[in-house]
C-alpha cells in the first residue's frame, strides 16, 4: 500500500446492494454489519432457514433451504419486498408439505411461523 491510501479514509464506504437494516420486518431479521455496508435479511422457520441478499448493487434474491436438503432461488429482482415475498411463498409451501408432530397424534411441534427468529 502507498501512502497515498491515507487519502481514501474519509471516504464512506459503499454500500453493498439494495438492502438496508431497516428493510428488516418480522419475522425477517437483518444480519450483516454497518462497518462493511452490506445487510442481508434471514427468517428461521420450522425445517430451515431462507435468505434475501444482494446480488449486484441494484438487486436481490431470496435463497432457502430445508433440514432435509430442498433449496430454492429466487430470480433477482430490484425490489426488496418482491424477494421477501417469493421466499415466504417458498416457506409457505415447505411448512404445508413438512410433516409435523401433529400429524403423528401429537400437538406438540407443531409449526408456528409467528414466533420471532433465533438471534444470530
């Protein structure tokens, strides 16, 4: 490194794809950090787990998978909103073909999206 790099250290980092922290709504959590300007949005669920994270600056993608090894990915799309659906259509459709303890007699295990996220 020259010395010259001394130079860029006032300059803001750039932030990393369309996703900010606050983009995070329930049951969504934001992961990522504000010292490397790149957030990402992750939800647990009953099974797995599903993501929506940058693919270039201007665009995102939801990905997910399940206990049992299915994965998906979402198309990249401009909207945060647009990912975060296509992966709750996504978590819909596992949670209603995932076998639940319920289905064996029991009550107990079964799957309740509204409880909030594991923390990190």
């Amino acid at each position: 490194m020259g010395t010259d790099d001394a130079d860029t250290g006032d300059l803001e980092p750039t932030r990393w794809g369309p996703i900010k922290k606050s983009d995070a709504v329930h049951p969504w959590v934001a992961v990522g950090d504000e010292s490397a300007s790149e957030w990402w949005l992750r939800r647990e669920f009953d099974g797995g787990v599903a993501i929506v994270r940058a693919d270039t600056l201007t665009t995102c993608s939801a990905r997910g998978e399940t206990t049992s090894g299915r994965q998906f990915r979402g198309q990249p799309v401009k909207e945060i909103a647009r990912a975060l659906a296509d992966a709750d259509a996504w978590i819909a459709e596992m949670t209603a073909s995932a076998p639940t303890h319920a289905d064996a007699g029991s009550e107990e295990g079964a799957t309740d999206s509204s409880l909030p996220p594991s923390p990190r």
